[in-house]
C-alpha cells in the first residue's frame, strides 16, 4: 500500500527533517480515510526525532474526523506511518461553494514560491514524496483527486498561485523530489502509479487528476499509456514532450564543462528563458487601479522578485541541473513511444512565449497524435505558465468543461459556482468592453406590478425559470450575467450544444468567450438539464426563440421566434418553479444587421460552409418544432454603430406552484404560455418607448458623466 506523508512550515506542509521551526506534518496512508495533522515536535522523520507534541497543532478536519496524534514514526525508506491515531467524531465542515467565493488566486506571488522553496531543499536524504499544501483546506464532498507532478525544480510548489482555489474542489497532493535525488525516470513512473492505482482502488468511480509541468507532463503521459483503464484527467503545462526539438539539449556539454564558479549564472539566466518576470510580477496587481498606482506596485515587485531569481542556483545546482536535463532526454523519449497508448482525457496549455521548449508547435503533434485531446494557447505566456499572471488553473478546468466528480460530467453537481477573481476577471477583461459600452439598465416588476430600477422583483430563492427575448448575436447575455452576480445569484444558461463540442477546436485556440460562458455556468439546452436544474432549486435562463431568434434576419428586430409547443411551462410547474418573464432592448443601438442568413446563402462558398458545419453540429430540437429547430449556426454581417445602452425588464413573476392542473390541461398550459410570451413582448415595448427618455443613452454622454463623476460609479437612466 503506497503512503502519503507531508511536512508543513506555514502554510505548506513540508518533507525536511533539518528545520526546526514549529511545522506541522500531515500524515495520509494513500486510498485510506485516516489522516492526520502533527507539529514538529511529535516525530520522527528520516530517523531524527522531535517529542512532546502540542495538540493544539495536532487537529485535522477530515471527511467529518477530527483527528488527534499523541506519537507518530515516519521512516524515512518508505513514509509509513507507524502509530495509531485516536478519532473523534464531528459535524461534517465541507460545504458547498456560494457564488462569488474567495478563491485567493492573486494573493500568492512568485516571491511566495522562491521563499518557501528556499526551506524545502535543505537536503534531508529521503526519497520522492507527496505532500498537500494546509492552504487548500478541505474541498467540498466527493471531490477527485488531483495529484500535482512539477517540472525542473522538483520542489512540488509550481501550483502556489492556485493551492487555495483547487484546494475547494480537489484533494490536492503535490510531488517532491528532493534535491540531491536520483531516482530515474522509470522509478518516478513507478512512484505515481503505485500512488495513482491506490487512489484508484479507494474510489473506482471517481476520476483522478494529473497535472503536469514541463517535466511532469512527460511523467504524466508515461503513468496514463501504462494504466489505460483508469478514468485519468491529464492537464499538461508546456509539457516536455517536446526536449529533443528544445534550446536545452545542446546545453547539455556546455555545463558539463563549465567551471563551478560560473554555474551560478546559469540558473539565474534560466529564470529569464523559463518565464516572464514581468508577468510573474504582475502577480495580485488590481487591473480596475489607476495606471500610476499600477506601475507603482509593478516596480514594487520586480524589485523584490528580481534578487531572488538568483535562488535558482540553489533549487538547482549544477549537478541536480545535469541530471534533470539527462532525466528529461529519458522522460521525452519515454512518453513519445508511448503516446499511442494513452486513453485518457488530455488537456495541454501550450505557451505562445516558450523560449525553452517549442510548446506551441508541441501542442499540434499531441492533438493530432492523442486520441482525447484539448488545447489552450496562451500566446503571451513564457514556460513556467502556472507561476504567471493570467487565468487561473481552476477557470481553465471548469470553462475546458473537464472538471467532474465522476466518470461523466454533469453540468448540475459538477458545477462550481464563478469566484470573486473569475467575476473580475470576467467583467474587466473578457466581457468588459460590451459591458462597458452598453452599461445595461435593469428593471423589475414587484409582486404589486410596480416597476423598479435593479433587481429587487426577482425572486431570491429558486427554482426560477427565466424566459425572454434573444438578442442579435446574444449580446445580451454578458451584461444580464454579470448583473445578476453582483446581487449573488449565479444564473444557468440553457446554450445551444454547439458551444459544448469541439468541432472548431484547433491546437491555436485561445481561451475564449465560449470558454467563460462555461466558467458562468451556461449548459446545453436539454430537457434532462433543464429537469435537474429546476428540480436543485437554481435560476434558470431559457430562450424559446433559441438560435432562430438570436440569428434573426433583416427586419425581425424585437421579433419574437418561438415554437409552438408550450415546452416550458409544464417543467415549471411540475417543480414549482416561478417563470420570469423579460424583454431586453438595444441591439439596434450597438449594430446594424448587414448580411443575414439570407443574404450569406448567396455567397458560394459561405453556404457551403454553412451547411457543412450545421450539417456536422447538433441540433437542441427535433424537427417537429419547425424552423426553430432547423436554424443553420451562421455569423451575420454586422455594421457597428457609436454603442447606444442594452435595457432589460423583468416582468412580473408567475407562480407555478399549486397550480397541478397546468401538468394535465394542455389548453390550460398553452394560456399560461402565451400569457408569458405576451408579456416579453409588452416589457419590449415598454423599453422601447421609455429609452427614449434616457439622457445617457449615447455612450458619449455617459463618458462626460464618468468624467464628472466617479469613472465606476453606476450611469442613472429613466425614470420607471
């Protein structure tokens, strides 16, 4: 039975003997439920002893146990425990996550990283290990595994930046290799998969998650073409894969003959190739601060980050240096000849800015050479992807649609809520110029009819079904959902399945919109998500009109396309739920439509292609639904125009609850049907006519109100 034992100087827990400051150790026997928390002074680790352990450092919350360690022996030759713990039971601390959770991505710096590193390779004799950061806490029930395999270094910190957001839905593990370590390629294979296969045995139905950097992606591969039968999730970070094409290998020599007092440059000169120090000191910089303040704390960082580069020399020396750069030739050599074998899922983050390894190029041949393979590119990034400014690893999982709890994603109990950092993210880069331009006003309807600025009509709690009118191109959507997260309501969007396939996916896709749409929680429009989400109480966000109404033609503008089945109403009622219906305007003031569907068919090779991707791509609705459901996906042609506001009203709520009748008559659901659809309509007309009194309707009057006024501070509009 493999073991996992770990050792912790604030906040991480640590695998060194030789310190001596207060550190506490958490000890987990590989596939099993025990697990336990002790401090520096109860142990014996690699046959050097600390006594009289404080239990106040000695508790653990696990899986509802709390766990208190009077003795404990590690031996150093295998980290097995040798002691008994004595357990009490506790109410169970794993919660779920809210909307807008404290995800901590920003908090950690590269500076965190070299600072720590510094402790962790004090040698101490003993051979690789896992060990789990205290910072990731406990994640939420039934979480998978995640087992972190690093690059070069070998400390096993390259996850520092997102320890506490993973940390909420994975049980993270993290190799080191110590450095003076020699084990070779095929023993650290072995390693992993002893631990992988354990893991396995412990919850056979639950996936494992191995992420690889650089070194560990190679690592990675070799544990999944020898283990094809295991549900693996590999998520590769520039992995070296792709050594024998890389700037390192005729490196090779040079150190070998290079004189001990000038190998001190080389890792320092390494720290440039292997990432961006300037994007590694962008780290926790807020982009919403004025321009002065950020130049301010970017020099702040480089100053302090720059010296410690220089630390490299001692993470790794010039003889560890040789030997990981022989190690990687193996490891190159090892997973490329294995490549046919691997059946696991596979995500590679490929690095547009690699000046060690041809990364971009290497993410091409793997996915034509993986049978299950995504990219990313990140075209400003350099090697070390994952200790650079950007998005974090978690938001990559979730909007590449591979995070799940067990052998099929589920978009319902799969779902993580969007964090406080992805909201950010989210409204300052990737929806931040429409929501911006179009500073949407919104309105509601309370319970007595009357119409108010913002949400307070909106029902609270769930199941809410909210139905409306789709804008051209959707435009719509980024400023609703982030409308409505700022009062902490995550809505579901029911997306056409195109948006979950990867038909267009190609090894230079970037991390795009459709990707966020994920990350907020969009799903595919079926009748058994729509079922689940109701049926778990969320907020739901229908469009009847669906592509049809989103890809209308010239003319149709405010026009709504819906079928004529009644294919809401009855889901709704059968879980109670509240119906919502609301009208959105302003498409007509951002663009104007130039070429429509009938248009584009009159182009040759645009119909072709048309037909060809609507042809291979799913359809949400059989044909029975008419030309709803036969809508071929297109981009229009647009002509964009000085942005004008987007308004949205939400109509008064209709209660479905008690109402058991609406399940039997169809007459009597057909009423209630076009009964909302009436309503999206009249909130329609009612945006139409009051924007007219809008005075900062034109963008160019709400940047003279910034300019007097706070630049954040909210636009007024009409009065209700």
């Amino acid at each position: 039975m493999a073991s996992v034992f770990s050792f912790q100087l604030s906040p991480y827990f640590l695998t060194n003997s030789v310190i001596k400051g207060q550190f506490r150790v958490r000890v987990q026997n590989v596939g099993s439920r025990e697990s336990k928390v002790l401090s520096s002074d109860s142990i014996v680790v690699n046959k050097t002893s600390f006594i009289d352990q404080k239990k106040k450092n000695g508790v653990l919350y696990d899986g509802g146990t709390v766990v208190e360690e009077e003795r404990a022996l590690i031996n150093g030759e295998n980290g097995r425990l040798g002691s008994v713990a004595q357990n009490k039971r506790m109410k169970d601390v794993s919660k779920d996550l809210e909307a807008l959770w404290d995800d901590g991505y920003g908090t950690k710096t590269v500076k965190d990283y070299l600072d720590v590193a510094k402790e962790m390779i004090r040698p101490d004799g003993g051979p690789p290990r896992w060990f789990c950061p205290l910072e990731c806490g406990q994640p939420r029930k039934n979480s998978p595994t995640l087992l972190f395999l690093p690059g070069m270094d070998g400390v096993g910190l390259g996850l520092i930046l997102h320890h506490k957001a993973l940390g909420k839905v994975f049980e993270v593990w993290c190799l080191h290799i110590p450095v003076y370590d020699r084990t070779p390629f095929e023993g650290l294979v072995k390693f992993v998969e002893e631990t992988v296969r354990t893991k396995h045995a412990a919850s056979p139905n639950r996936p494992i998650y191995l992420v690889g950097d650089s070194f560990g992606g190679c690592l990675a591969l070799a544990v999944a073409a020898r283990n094809p039968k295991i549900d693996l999730v590999l998520i590769l970070a520039n992995p070296a894969t792709s050594f024998g094409r890389s700037q390192l290998q005729p490196l090779l020599p040079i150190l070998e003959a290079l004189p001990d007092g000038l190998h001190d440059t080389v890792p320092y000169l390494l720290s440039f190739v292997m990432g961006d120090p300037l994007k590694m000191a962008t780290i926790g910089i807020e982009n919403r601060l004025p321009p002065k303040s950020k130049i301010e704390q970017l020099s702040g960082n480089l100053t302090a980050l720059l010296p410690l580069l220089s630390g490299l020399a001692d993470i790794i020396p010039k003889e560890t240096l040789l030997w990981k750069l022989k190690l990687l030739n193996s490891a190159a050599a090892y997973a490329n000849s294995r490549l046919h074998a691997v059946k696991a899922e596979v995500l590679v983050l490929a690095s547009g800015k690699d000046y060690m390894l041809p990364s971009a190029d290497e993410a091409k041949r793997l996915k034509s050479s993986l049978q299950n393979c995504n990219v990313r590119l990140f075209k400003d990034h350099g090697h070390t992807i994952l200790l650079e400014v950007g998005i974090s690893l978690l938001t990559i999982i979730k909007g590449t649609s591979k995070y799940r709890c067990s052998r099929r994603l589920d978009f319902v109990s799969d779902f993580v809520p969007p964090s406080m950092s992805e909201f950010k993210y989210a409204s300052d880069e990737a929806f931040g110029f429409i929501c911006v331009a179009t500073a949407a006003a919104m309105f509601s309807t309370l319970d007595d009819g009357r119409i108010v600025k913002g949400l307070a009509g909106v029902p609270k709690e769930g199941p809410v079904l909210f139905v409306g009118y789709h804008m051209l191109m959707g435009f719509e959507l980024s400023p609703l959902v982030e409308g409505f997260l700022r009062e902490k309501i995550v809505v579901r969007g029911l997306a056409h399945p195109v948006l979950f396939t990867d038909s267009q996916e190609t090894s230079t896709s970037e991390f795009s919109l459709q990707d966020w749409l994920k990350v907020m929680g969009a799903v595919p429009v079926t009748a058994s998500n729509i079922f689940r989400l109701l049926s778990t109480k969320s907020h739901v966000l229908l469009y009847p009109g669906g592509a049809r109404e989103a890809l209308h033609y010239k003319g149709e503008e405010y026009k709504l396309c819906w079928p004529k089945q009644q294919e809401f109403v009855r889901m709704a009622a059968r879980f109670g739920a509240t119906i919502v219906p609301f009208g959105t305007v302003g498409e007509d003031d951002i663009a104007e439509l130039a070429l429509d569907y009938n248009d584009l068919k009159q182009i040759p090779l645009v119909n072709d292609f048309i037909r060809e991707m609507s042809r291979n791509g799913p359809r949400p609705r059989d044909e029975s639904a008419g030309e709803v459901a036969s809508q071929d996906i297109f981009i229009p042609g647009l002509l964009p125009k000085v942005p004008g506001r987007f308004y949205y009203l939400f109509g008064k709520p209709i209660e479905t609850k008690g109402k058991e009748e609406l399940l039997k008559d169809k007459n009597y659901a057909n009423e209630l049907y076009l009964q909302v659809k009436s309503d999206v309509e009249h909130n329609i007309d009612y945006l139409l006519k009051k924007r007219e009194e809008d005075p900062y309707r034109s963008v160019i009057d709400r940047t003279l109100y910034h300019a007097i006024y706070h630049p954040r501070q909210e636009v007024p509009s009409f009065d209700p």
